[in-house]
C-alpha cells in the first residue's frame, strides 16, 4: 500500500512538473509575439491608440502561475506534521498557486484620482485545509487620492491599500503570497525636492475565502516614516517611528473558530524607532552598503487572555557588497548580519521578543520561509550575475542561530512553534540550520518574466535535537513560477 501512494506521488509529481514547463513555453511563445509600445500597461496602450478619451483612465491587470514542491515542510490541517519533521505525519506538499489581478483608475484632473483593484487567488492540489493562500474573487484595493504635489506638497491617499516602506523588513506589502497584505488606511505626504514624510493610521485587513474581506478593528496600526537624500551627500536615509495597539478582541475580530491565519494577533501595544539607509548608485564606485537599526518598547500579551508584559526589544540589519560593473555578467557578492532579540526569561515580567509587524519576509531570510526577524542571529553570503541581457541569476548561503535558546525558534508568520517537540528548549544547541537557495530569474519582455527556484535546508543541532526521537530531516524546495502584466 505504501509503495502504490508513493508511486502515486510520484506520478502526480511528474505530471505537475511537466505541466509547469509547457506554461513555461506557452508563455514565452505568447509573450514573444506581442510588445508594449510605450510601457504603460498592454491594455492602456491599446486603448489609448484608439482614442484620447482614454488617457485619463487606467486599466489593466497581472496574472501569475506558480508551481511549488515542498518537502519535509510543515502543513496546515494535518496532525503532526511540523517543519523538518520526518514521522509518520505527511510533510511533502506539491501544489500550484494562481493568483489575477484587474484594476481600474481614472484621474480627470491632477489633484484627484480614484483606483480600484480586484484579486482572485487560489490553489490547487493544496494539502493544506484550508489553504492559508486562497482567497476567491475579492477587493484588493480601492482609495481615492487628493492633491498635486507639482502645485502644493501635501497629499492624502484614503481606502483600502498597500503599505510598503523601506525594504519592507517591517512594513511590506507582501507581494510573494498568493493573497498580498493591505490595510484599510489614511496616508498623508509632504513632499519636496529634498525629502518626504508619510503620516498614515489604518487596521489590516484578514483574507476570509468565500466571504468580503475586512479589516480587523482591534488591531490599529500608525507611524511617520521619512526619508531623504539630502542629509548624507552618498546615503538614502530614513527615520521611522510606528506604533501598533491591538485589543483583547483582536483574535476573534472577523470570527471564532477560525484557523490560525484568520485569527488576529493577541493584545500589544507596541512602538518602533528605527534608523535606515542605503548607499545611491554608484556613490562608492563598485561598491554599495545598508543598514537598519530599530528599537521597540510597551506591553505585549504572548496568549489571547495572557498578562501584558513589558515589552522591550530590538534588531539590527548591515550589508555590503561589490560589483564588478564594467565586467562580463557584472557579478555581485555581498556580505550582511542579521539580528533580532529574543525572550531570555520566559518566566518574568518582561518580553524581549522583537516583534517583526508586518514584513515581507521573504525577501530576506531565506526563499524556503522558514525564518522570521525574531530571536535569530542571521549571516547571509549572496552573489548574482547577469549572463545575458535577460537572465539574472542568483545564490545566497544563509548561516541560522537562535539569539537565545530561552526563547522559541519562531515561523515566518511570527507565530513561535510550539508542536512536535519544538518549545523552549534552552538547553539546545543554538545552531538551526544553514539554508541554500538558488534562483534563475528570465524576463521574456518588460511586462513578463518566468522565474526557477531551487532550496536546500540543512538542518542544524537545534532542529535535530528538538525533534529528537520524533525524527528529523532536511528541506527541500522547487518552485516555476511565470508573471504577466498586460
């Protein structure tokens, strides 16, 4: 019986594998046939070529397709199955993950617009139930926008929304997911050649499949966040300070009952200052450098009827790199340290843990996802080239450690995992694992590229000795992916 489904899977793996590569020269023969005159979007350009009337008015959309197989990764709904687990609980997954967008904008006149933008995501072949991913025929966005910053430097955006600031370490918009994150907001900007400040309040909106999406009332989410260029004659810099209350309501905002996705983060009321900057192309030759510092104080509930602790904690971001510009392929390696604190005593009154708000993780800590910018200490070796016009490619090595082993070993959602013999385990190893990725990344024309990506996990001595006798194993990952925005 056991060879028969593995044979099984194997079949279904197969066939998946296929399927992704005749997308993937489908794709490229369709694209290849077809060219955006002026960049604005396919279907702005056509229309636009057949009557003014049209230049005022924005329409189009992207559609993307992407394969994924996943092994020894944990999956929502079935019981035991964690991260690198290796028991009897299934931890393979091999799915696909479709995700359109349309939007519609019309500006009669400079100082004001109207945008409007619908998502359709879903899954298929999805083991996990429900799909965390999935989210059917729903509203993205819709905001108006007010002023001309040509004619006064004060503008506003109001309605459902993208945040993204920075690198998006703590404030993105999430895009690699199927669904995206946006918040039902009200953005201010002043603006002028030298610098611009954004103020902004809103609640984030929780993705329900089947049923309009909402915002969750007990969790407000403000800052003001700046940035300039003309402090430092080299550098970008930015200062941010942002502020998250959440009530005791907020698990069970949208419903009770609902899985661990739908459910809002527990009580906090927590404010973040940080420092960033980024070096301007070419300021130091070949070279280029970032970084990011933050510090955070409040109070912070681990369970949703858990005390309020102090809450106290911070993290740290600083990378380098070098281009070889004038070389065949332009090479790039880079060097950066990643740190985020961790709870050292989980017995006390205080809570050290940094909290990682709402981030686009993928970015940064690895393309596998397992690993969020809290109570870790991060090295990441990475390196690129561009062999043909068209072709980008990229491998980054990741070194994990726990900052401290009192403390969880935490999902990139930021939930800490708790299951299958992970806990607080302070007489670990703080090693986790050392993690490989690879991606080849091919842009077909300026409105569509096709994307290969390769991860290999290797399981470190805190990994192996949480899972202990329940057994343990390395991860693997493979994803096809293909973009189109017409």
């Amino acid at each position: 019986m056991r060879e028969s489904l593995s044979s099984n899977r194997c079949i279904r793996s197969n066939r998946e594998v296929i399927a992704a590569l005749l997308i993937l020269a489908f794709c490229g023969s369709l694209h290849g046939q077809n060219a955006s005159p002026s960049g604005g979007g396919l279907a702005n350009d056509w229309l636009r070529g057949q009557s003014p009337a049209f230049t005022n008015w924005d329409l189009g959309g992207q559609f993307r397709a992407r394969f994924e197989f996943r092994e020894h990764f944990a999956i929502p709904g079935v019981p035991g199955s964690v991260d690198f687990g290796d028991g009897a609980a299934d931890t393979k997954n091999m799915f696909w993950l479709f995700r359109d967008k349309v939007h519609l904008g019309w500006k009669p006149c400079a100082w004001f617009s109207l945008f409007a933008e619908g998502r359709d995501s879903f899954t298929v072949n999805d083991d996990r139930s429900p799909s965390p991913e999935a989210d059917r025929f729903d509203l993205h966005q819709a905001f108006v926008t007010l002023g001309d910053p040509k004619q006064f430097p004060l503008t506003a955006k109001v309605g459902r929304q993208e945040l993204a600031y920075g690198e998006e370490r703590l404030v993105g918009a999430f895009d690699w997911n199927n669904l995206g994150r946006v918040f039902d907001a009200a953005k201010l900007r002043w603006q002028n050649d030298r610098v611009w400040v954004d103020g902004f309040a809103g609640r984030v909106v929780i993705p329900r499949d089947h049923e309009f999406n909402v915002a969750n009332d007990y969790d407000w989410f403000c800052g003001v966040y700046a940035s300039t260029k003309a402090l430092c004659p080299k550098l970008a810099t930015d200062s941010y300070f942002l502020g998250r209350s959440t009530g005791r309501q907020s698990p069970n905002a949208i419903g009770s009952g609902l899985p661990a996705f739908q459910q809002g983060a527990t009580a906090r009321d927590i404010y973040t200052g940080g420092l960033r900057f980024k070096s301007l192309p070419d300021a130091f030759g070949g070279w280029d450098c970032d970084g990011e510092f933050a510090g955070q104080f409040g109070d912070f509930a681990a369970t949703a009827n858990g005390p309020q602790l102090e809450h106290r904690a911070f993290a740290a971001h600083i990378a380098g790199g070098y281009s070889w510009k004038q070389s065949c392929a332009t090479p790039r390696v880079g060097l950066e340290y990643n740190f985020a604190s961790g709870d050292s005593d989980p017995t006390d009154n205080r809570h050290g843990t940094f909290e990682n708000l709402f981030p686009t993780n993928h970015k940064f800590y690895g393309f596998m996802d397992f690993v969020s910018w809290q109570n870790i200490h991060n090295v990441r070796f990475t390196a690129s080239a561009k062999p043909h016009k068209q072709l980008t490619l990229t491998a980054d090595c990741h070194l994990f450690w726990l900052a401290d082993t009192s403390d969880s070993f935490y999902q990139v959602n930021g939930a800490p995992r708790t299951t299958g013999g992970y806990g607080i385990k302070p007489g670990n190893d703080s090693f986790v694992g050392t993690e490989l990725d690879a991606v080849a990344t091919w842009a077909i024309k300026p409105y569509a590229n096709a994307q290969l990506g390769y991860g290999h996990f290797f399981r470190g001595n805190y990994v192996k000795q949480s899972l202990g006798a329940g057994g343990s194993a390395d991860a693997d990952f493979v994803y096809v992916q293909v973009l189109f925005n017409f």
